[in-house]
C-alpha cells in the first residue's frame, strides 16, 4: 500500500499494530528498525506525515498502558536520529471510550484509570509539537445512549429549535455530536491543565448495513453522514470551544473488511466493496452539488415499512407490476446488501420509472416514497440513473 501511494502526495499516517506496541517500548533498537522498515524505506516518494502508536491501546490493551508512551518516545528519538522528526509527528489514537461522560463536553474528563499515561502522553505531544489522536464515532454515541439524542444530531443533519442541543454550563450549541466529542475531548485535555493540543480525528465512519437487531446500520445513514462530515470538516472551523483551530478528519474506512468478527455491521463501514466499486456516492467536493441527479425522481422503499407489505410490494413489482427484477437476483449487481428495503427500492423504482408516464405511482401501499438522491451505488445501477 505504501508504494502504491508513492509519488501521489496523499499524505499518509502509517500505523504500529497493537501486537508491535510492547516490543518498540521495551527497545529503542526494536524502534529504530521499525523506522528504517516502515518509515525511511518509503521516502520521500510516498508521502508519511505521521506515526499512530496502536490502535485505541487504553481501552483496547489496557495492559499494554505502561509502555505505551515509552514507545512513542523512541520511535519519535529513531526519527529525530534520521532527521526526520520535523516532518513526521508521532501519536496514539485513542477512544471516545475513555471519556466516560462525554456531554456536556464543558465537563468532560479523561478516565482517571489512565491519569498517568494521559499526563505523559499530552506532555510528549506538547513536547514534540504532535497532535492528540481522536478515534469519534456518533454512530456508537447515538445506538449506545438509548435514544437521548436524536439521529439528525449523529447524522449532521439540521435540527428544530426545539431540540437543539446545548452546554448548559457553556451555553454553547452543538449542531452535532461529531463536534460535541471533539470539543468534549479538547476540555478533557484542559483539565490536564496543558496548553491546547490540536485534536485530529483519525477515525470516523458510519456501517452502511447491519443485523435485525443493528437497525440505523443503512446505506442511506452511512451516505448521509460521511458526505457531511466532509462538508463539515471542510469549512476550516473549529468546534465551538476551539472555532479557530480547523477539524482535520479521516473517514473510516476504505474497503469493506468482510472477515471481520462480531456484528454484522463490523464487516459494513468501507466506502468500496473489495472488487473497486463504490458502496454509495461520495462527494469529496467543497461544492453545495446535489450528489444526486435533481432532474429525476427515484422510487424507492421507506425505511421501517412493514415487511410484509414490503414482500407484497416486491412480488406484485416484480411479477403484474413488470419490472425488471434480475438485477437483485442471487450474484447480480444489487443483490447485496440482500435486505428485503433493498430489493424493494430497485424492484419499485424500475416499475415507477417505466410505467409513470401512463399513471404508475411511487405508493405501494405506503411503503415507497419518492427521492431526488440517486440510490445507485457501485455497479448496482438503478434505472433513471
């Protein structure tokens, strides 16, 4: 991957694996050959701007805690003995899950359980002019709160006065939660008492499919949220606490991992399947574009129809209605994600697209709706398109 990005000028962050972490903060030799490895043996052709110490190591291998600093500490002196270290910054994602009462974020802090690590840690980003790694996630900060914030917050969607979400103790608005954790994580840092370290977020992302029982896990959330978080991320401002230090963001992630283990939303977060093609349209614009085609309306299934009527829908399209089905057969283009809305959506628009001009509707008894998004994604084209 590192050779492949060579000559591009994507700047890349390249990252120690929590297996390696121990090893490199135990021997200053470890890390210097990790550098030469991973690091030297890449420039300057391929363009690495950063180390990321493990991967959410507090949280994720609380023991690996004690040398988890101490690993910093020597791959950033390996750099420093190659000359490097004024390019390349190093750092350690970490998770939301060690701010265990992120809102209000006025009042946010850092788990005691890690005081001393944190502490070290803020002091050697501080020393080393680095970044705090922030791995953010709303989608697990709304499933996970049980309805207390409502999904247009998670989403960046624009919310009614009466539900807008403010610091009591700041009285600051938050116009989503994406913003509200970074700014949760900057008081956090202050409560250190340290000068303000710039938050990176180094991860975040929305599952585009889920389980039964993973029901905002949809294509269309997934879409909604990270064409937002770009639009977001770039006006070059900051959250409210910090509105002129810009949020730099990096979306994860970019393939499909379909081996991974636990929900099956796990397997859901890339923005491409593995053959190459995109799992829905992104946006990577600062534009105020349409992702869509505006001059065509789509007919697609509402979310949280009734099943039944949705099979019903499906079969009547597919069969009296005369649309064309193949497409979300076993092994074709729109198969997958093989849910039932799914297969609604493609088997009701290529019906409402070829039978609107002599009266056909986008209704099935309720279950369709009309869009101006394009629903098609990676090579599951939707006609109109």
């Amino acid at each position: 991957m590192l050779t492949a990005l060579s000559d591009t000028g994507i700047e890349v962050i390249v990252g120690v694996t929590n297996e390696e972490v121990l090893g490199i903060g135990e021997s200053a030799a470890v890390a210097a050959a990790w550098i030469n490895n991973n690091v030297a043996a890449y420039l300057p052709s391929t363009n690495i701007t950063a180390i990321a110490v493990g991967s959410e190591v507090l949280s994720s291998i609380p023991n690996a805690a004690p040398v988890l600093v101490p690993a910093m500490n020597n791959l950033h002196k390996a750099l420093v003995a190659s000359n490097l270290n004024n390019h390349i910054k190093v750092s350690a994602p970490q998770s939301m899950d060690i701010i265990p009462k992120p809102f209000p974020p006025s009042t946010a802090m850092f788990n005691s359980t890690w005081n001393s690590t944190i502490s070290q840690m803020l002091q050697f980003l501080k020393t080393t002019d680095s970044y705090f790694m922030l791995n953010a996630y709303p989608y697990y900060g709304y499933i996970n709160n049980g309805g207390i914030f409502p999904i247009d917050y998670a989403l960046f969607r624009p919310m009614s006065s009466v539900k807008q979400i403010v610091d009591p103790n700041t009285l600051f608005h938050y116009d989503s939660m994406f913003d509200a954790m970074v700014d949760a994580t900057y008081n956090s840092i202050s409560a250190f008492n340290s000068s303000i370290i710039p938050v990176v977020v180094t991860e975040s992302g929305w599952p585009w499919f889920g389980g039964a029982n993973e029901p905002d896990a949809t294509m269309d959330n997934a879409e909604t949220f990270n064409n937002n978080l770009i639009q977001r991320v770039s006006n070059d401002s900051g959250p409210p606490s910090q509105p002129t230090i810009p949020i730099n963001a990096y979306i994860y992630e970019l393939f499909n991992e379909d081996k991974k283990s636990g929900p099956i939303s796990e397997r859901n977060w890339g923005l491409f399947f593995s053959n190459g093609t995109s799992v829905y349209p992104l946006s990577l614009t600062t534009s105020n574009n349409s992702v869509g085609n505006s001059s065509v309306a789509f007919c697609v299934a509402r979310e949280g129809a009734d099943s039944s009527k949705l099979q019903s829908g499906v079969s009547w399209a597919c069969g009296q209605g005369q649309a064309n089905c193949t497409a979300i057969q076993s092994g074709n283009p729109c198969y997958l994600p093989d849910t039932l809305q799914n297969h609604a959506s493609f088997a009701y628009n290529d019906y409402y697209q070829k039978m609107k001009s002599i009266g056909g509707t986008c209704d099935f008894d309720g279950t369709a709706m009309t869009t101006k998004n394009d629903p098609s994604y990676g090579s599951c084209i939707f006609t109109g398109r």
